[in-house]
C-alpha cells in the first residue's frame, strides 16, 4: 500500500462525502456546499490510496499573515497511521512561517493537534453558530 499526499484541485464529490459519512461528520448532508468549501479553500490537502480518497484537510488564509484549518479528517480504516500528520506537515511547509496558525479541536483531537505542535490559545474559547450534532 502506498498512500499519497498532494495539494489538490479537484476532488469527486461522491468520494468526499464518503469519507466525511465515514468520519460520521454533519457536512456530509450538504454535498455540494461542502464540495464547494472545500474545493474553494486557500488550500486543500488530499490522502490517496491509489485511487480512493482517504484523508484531506483544508487551509482558510489571508495568503500572508494568517491561516485557519477547518477541516482534517482521516477514513477510520487508516486511522494510526501517520496520515493525519503527513496533512498537517504538507500544511506546514506552506504556512509554517505565517503570524498565526488556528484551528478548533475536541474530543481526541486535541491530543492529536498537541502532538504536531499546536496548543491552547491563551485563555480563548472557542465559540460558534453551529448547526451540526456531532460535538
């Protein structure tokens, strides 16, 4: 098995939602906005097994000063794998320079971003309109 990641520009939608009913993610129920989201990001990070979508994460940026990740998730089945941090990496290499790099976490997420370098914000909290049910 050999896992690819590249920077990309068009992704299939049905291979999208996929993943994201796979990581049981509420974006799923709107598929063309999220499609369009996450084709329209700054930038967009995929994870290939040949040719089945198994990872992806997206940037958010002004392109100069400050960048926020939205979204990264990993199929379930390839979880463990050094996959989620081979995205963040691939982030890193375009925006580890920038002022300000965010992102929201919960749940085992947060261990997660801490082990590739990211921590708590000072005294923030994160706040939210949200119209998902899954946190």
């Amino acid at each position: 098995m050999e896992i690819t990641i590249s920077e990309t520009r068009s992704i299939d939608i049905q291979q999208i939602v996929h993943l994201y009913k796979a990581n049981k993610w509420s974006a799923a129920e709107k598929p063309n906005e999220l499609y369009n989201a996450l084709i329209n990001s700054h930038t967009l990070i995929s994870a290939w097994n040949n040719q089945q979508l198994i990872g992806l994460g997206n940037a958010i940026s002004d392109g100069h000063l400050v960048v926020y990740y939205p979204h990264l998730l990993v199929h379930p089945d390839y979880h463990g794998q050094g996959i989620g941090q081979r995205i963040v990496s691939k982030m890193q290499e375009k925006y580890g320079e920038f002022h300000m790099q965010m992102l929201t976490a919960d749940g085992k997420a947060i261990d997660f971003y801490k082990k590739v370098g990211f921590k708590r914000a000072g005294e923030t909290a994160p706040m939210w309109i949200y119209k998902g049910n899954e946190h």
